[in-house]
C-alpha cells in the first residue's frame, strides 16, 4: 500500500494471468469497495484492469454478506444445490439471489428459503452442463465476491424448441399411413437446423424428412 495525498495506492505484482477479487479491506477507520483485478498477459507485457461495483463510495459501510464458495466445487447437471448466505437480518431480508447459464444465455430458477432469521438458503438444480453465474444483490449492488461463476460437469442439452399439441391434445398424427408431428421454437431469435430420426420396432434407425409447408 503507498499513500500520496489523499489518495491510496494499492500496488501488487500478479505473478499469473487470472482474475485477482480484492474484498473486505480496510484504511483506518474507513472501509474500501471490493474490486476485481484481471490480469492479462499482451506479448511480453502485462495489462491490468480495475474495475469495481458501481455506486460505492470510499468510506461507505461494506456488507456483511457472506455465502458460500462453490467457484471450485464439482458440480454435476443432476446435482441440487444448497447454498447457505449468512449476514445481518435486514441484509437477509432483501438479498435476492439469482443465477444464469452463460452458454444458453438462460435464467436459472433460484429459491429461497427466508424461514430461518440467521441464514437464509439459497436452491438451484442446474439441469445442464456449462458455466453458470450466481448474483448475490442488495439493493441492485452486489456483494463483495459476487457475482461468482462455477462450472457444472455433464452434455449440454438445449431445448430451445417443443412439440406443438394437435387440437385434440395429441403431439402425433397419423394421416395417410404418415406419422405427422409440429416443432414449433420458443425463441424466433435463434436459428437452427431441425433434425429427426424414428427408430423402427425392427430396432433399425431412419431419419425424418420435414414436410414441405403451404401458406
């Protein structure tokens, strides 16, 4: 650390590219931001950049969230987690947490469980394999050492479309000795190649021609 005037230096020399969390520091009687340092190595030099949440001021009071670090956990796609957040009680009664699929570009459902007043618990089954985020907020501003990403083991299954229901509630329909069926996609933003097989009672495999459509 290096005073000059009124403003402090925080000097450090990265020996690795990475991301370097700074949190819970203190300057006398006065509590500094959180901030993250990501290092990367450009040629033979080395470039960092600082960037800290928006909104907070030097000397303002820090939040005393803390919740459980699961950035280097094994997770797998079947597996459900419980994250326990500890704090104040005013702090548990307004954090809201949430949770996102970086790779589908997708929000995870998260639950929580407010009944104890010490701790509330955090739930969420990621479903899929790829790296997620958690965002813990108070006040839209995030807490020192959120967000934090962690990788989940497994396929990446993407279900971006759903069988379309005939009038009658059924997906299939046999019409002139035809199997016919609808795929109809959730999202008219993503483009993609439908491709179908049946497998036949004999076992044997076959694949499915779409239909021409009329309008």
């Amino acid at each position: 650390l290096k005073l000059t005037e009124k403003t402090l230096h925080v000097i450090i020399s990265p020996r690795k590219t990475g991301s370097y969390t700074f949190a819970a520091m203190e300057w006398g009687p006065y509590s500094l931001p959180p901030f993250t340092l990501n290092v990367r190595l450009i040629g033979k030099r080395v470039t960092c950049h600082m960037s800290k949440p928006p909104n907070q001021e030097f000397g303002q009071k820090q939040p005393t969230v803390r919740f459980a670090d699961v950035s280097s956990a094994k997770i797998s796609s079947s597996t459900s987690l419980s994250i326990p957040v500890q704090g104040s009680k005013e702090e548990l009664l307004k954090i809201q947490v949430s949770c996102k699929h970086l790779d589908l570009d997708r929000d995870v459902p998260v639950s929580v469980d407010r009944s104890n007043p010490t701790k509330v618990v955090a739930s969420l089954t990621p479903g899929n394999g790829g790296t997620y985020v958690l965002n813990f907020l108070l006040d839209d501003q995030h807490v020192p050492n959120s967000p934090m990403k962690f990788f989940v083991e497994g396929e990446l299954f993407d279900d971006q479309c759903a069988f379309k229901s005939q009038t009658n509630g059924q997906v299939f329909q046999l019409l002139n000795g035809q199997i016919e069926f609808e795929v109809e996609l959730k999202s008219l933003e993503t483009e993609c190649k439908l491709t179908a097989e049946a497998k036949l009672p004999s076992g044997e495999k076959t694949s499915l021609k779409p239909l021409p459509t009329h309008k």
